[in-house]
C-alpha cells in the first residue's frame, strides 16, 4: 500500500498505476490529498488501515527503489524498519556561494533527506552515476555540500540489495540523526526480513 502511495505522490511509474515505466512525470497525487480524500471517506472499508498507513507516506520519491530505501529506513520497529523516521524525498537546498562556484549549481536536490540533522542518502543507481563524468559530478557535489555542513551518505543498488550493508548504513545514519539504538519489539530481526520480503529487497547476507 504503501509503494503505491509512494508511486502516486513521486515522480515515477511502474506497472503497479497501470503505466509503462517512466521518470521525471508529474505527481498523479499529493499526500495532502490523499489523506483529505480519507478523512472525507472515513467509513468506507479499509479506510482505517489507509490513514494509519499514510503517516509514513512521503510526496518527491523519484523511484522505486528510493522508495524501497525510505521505508526501509524510515519506518519504526515495530514494522520491520530502522526508525530512523520517514525522510523528505527530493528536497531542495538552496547552494552558498562557495558551493555555487564549486558546481555551477543554485541549488541541490537531495534523494532522501533529513534536514533538520542535515543529513543526505543519495541513491546511487547504475543509470545516473556510472561513468568518470558522473564521479566528477557526484565528488564535487558532495564536496560543496560538505562545506555547507551537510553529511553526504552514498548508498548503491548492490547495497540496499545486502541485508548487511543496509544493516551497517542504518547504524551509521542512527549516530548522524542522534537516534537512540533501543529495541522493544521482541521478534524484530524477523520483522525486518519480512519488511524486505514484502519490498521484493534479497534478505541474504551477500
């Protein structure tokens, strides 16, 4: 439910909104009105189950897997996430002058954010970042964001694909966001493979 809710306020299609897979296409949705159009239909079956589930709904996601990634991280425990709480997906960063000479850029757009810790995820997919002309960009960038006091984490395809490499990236996002590491929920480890199973992420070690 959620990955459509994810698909229907982001900037993507797959075949789960009846579409050929496509990017950079407007929103067929907000998360504004989606809860609106709830909180109007508020006995209707399911309704329930719906609204509890939007409060972890995020609008701006670019892609499936960013999407795979934000639940992945953001969700509590208790769902099989690591509770770091939902990013923003996609935010922009106005660039200090510094930052504008280093890249030419106005402004940064984060993939996953939290911009309160001033904490960046960028999603580092096979088509956008391969290549030596991708590397430059992708060093530079990361260095003008740096200078403005913001952490750059970079997380691959292969990594998010690992239980372990996303297990050890977590940990390091949890000490950049000051989250305390306590666990209350008794089977969590399974629900955290389940929450993987239900993303179609490999739950393996490799």
């Amino acid at each position: 439910m959620l990955e459509l809710g994810y698909e229907l306020c982001g900037t993507y299609r797959t075949r789960r909104t009846g579409a050929a897979t496509a990017y950079g296409v407007e929103p067929l949705a907000s998360v504004k009105t989606l809860c609106g159009y709830v909180a109007r239909n508020a006995s209707v079956d399911g309704a329930r189950k719906v609204s509890r589930a939007l409060r972890y709904l995020a609008g701006g996601s670019a892609s499936a897997r960013e999407t795979k990634q934000a639940l992945v991280l953001g969700l509590p425990h208790r769902h099989g996430g690591y509770g770091l709480g939902i990013p923003r997906m996609n935010y922009e960063v106005r660039a200090s002058r510094a930052a504008e000479a280093l890249t030419g850029k106005k402004s940064f757009r984060m993939d996953l954010c939290w911009p309160e810790r001033k904490l960046d995820v960028e999603y580092q997919s096979r088509e956008w970042h391969e290549g030596e002309a991708s590397r430059v960009s992708d060093s530079r960038r990361a260095n003008a964001l740096m200078s403005m006091g913001w952490t750059v984490v970079g997380v691959t395809n292969d990594e998010l694909d690992s239980f372990a490499a996303t297990e050890a990236i977590a940990q390091t996002l949890r000490r950049h966001l000051g989250k305390h590491s306590q666990i209350r929920t008794s089977d969590y480890h399974a629900r955290k493979l389940e929450l993987r199973r239900h993303l179609g992420l490999p739950m393996g070690y490799e």
